[in-house]
C-alpha cells in the first residue's frame, strides 16, 4: 500500500520472523514506457487493457536473510545500500531486455510492412496510372505509366501544378468537381 501512494519511494523492512533476520526491499513497477503499456494492454494475459504511463503495474521486491550479518555485527548501511543497487539494477536490467525485445519486434513488423508496401505499389504501378498532388494541385508523385502517358518526365511533372495536364476536351465543371473531391481529402477516378 505505500507504494502504491509513493511510486518514487522505495520500502524497506527489516524484521525478525522464526528467529530469521530478514531485510526486505521494495520498489514500485510503473509504466514508465510506451512500449510497456502497449504490450500490456494487448497481451492476453494482462489483467486489464486500459493501462496508462505512470500506472502501477506491481511490486518488485528482494527479500534476504541477514542471520549470520546481524549475529556478526555486519548489519550496516552497506548492506542495504547494496540491496537497493541490486533492486535498481535488476529493474532496469530486466527493463532494458523488454525494450529491447520490443524493439525487435516492432523492427520486424515495420520491415513486414514496408515489403507488403512494395508489393502493393508495384502491382498498382504496372496497372493503373497514378499521380498524387498536394491540396493546391501540385504534383508530388507520378508513376511511370503516368509520365509516359502525359508526355511528360518525372522531372518535368514532380512540383507542377496538374493545369499543366488540362485538355479542352472537358468544361471547367468537370475540373472544378474533380478539385472539390480531391480537396475533400477522398481519392478522384476519372479519365482526362
């Protein structure tokens, strides 16, 4: 219970039970890390899905007989000084590995991604001509299909606003809506 008020404390106890001298020292687990909270919450096992930074996940806590020290006069401030090191140590030691563990897995998962990414990209390119403009209409990306049907490098269209493309063929209407669909954040189909 005191941790759980005093998150940046640590407990220690030293007590007699069955003749046994024993030191106990106590530090609280939080979530200190996104990774921490994200895994938690979507592990099966977690007790609850809605963990937060700075939650107390639980306790960590070493426990030592300290018989022979206290009977030879040893029970100092070394000693505990020593047992807070290794809790600290242990702690982050063990936060060290989950992150990194993490890390690997996430580094993964992107490289995943980023392959599916190609995939989908080049199948897109090979079928479809495609170009992305930004919200005032100037080109930021044009496939090759793109480029060899406008006439057009890469070079020549990347930073140009599309009125480069305009025909006659269409009344301004046609382009205002297609402008009004594409500002509106949604992707325009159609054949100029």
């Amino acid at each position: 219970e005191f941790l759980s008020k005093n998150t940046d404390d640590s407990f220690v106890l030293s007590s007699n039970l069955n003749n046994v001298h024993t030191v106990r020292v106590a530090v609280a687990d939080i979530m200190a890390n996104k990774v921490c909270v994200d895994c938690h919450n979507s592990h099966h096992l977690s007790p609850k899905t809605d963990w937060k930074l700075g939650d107390l996940r639980g306790v960590l806590e070493i426990s030592n007989d300290i018989s022979s020290e206290v009977k030879n006069g040893l029970w100092t401030g070394r000693f505990l000084a020593l047992s807070l090191v290794l809790v600290f140590g242990s702690v982050t030691f063990f936060s060290f590995l989950l992150q990194r563990n993490e890390f690997k897995k996430s580094e993964k998962l992107l490289a995943d991604n980023l392959k599916e990414l190609k995939f989908q990209r080049r199948a897109l390119d090979e079928h479809a001509i495609v170009s992305i403009a930004d919200v005032k209409g100037n080109i930021t990306y044009t496939n090759d299909k793109f480029s060899e049907i406008s006439g057009y490098s890469h070079d020549e269209l990347i930073g140009k606003n599309h009125r480069i493309l305009r025909s006659d063929e269409h009344p301004p209407e046609f382009f205002a809506e297609m402008w009004r669909t594409i500002a509106s954040g949604k992707n325009w189909n159609g054949e100029i």
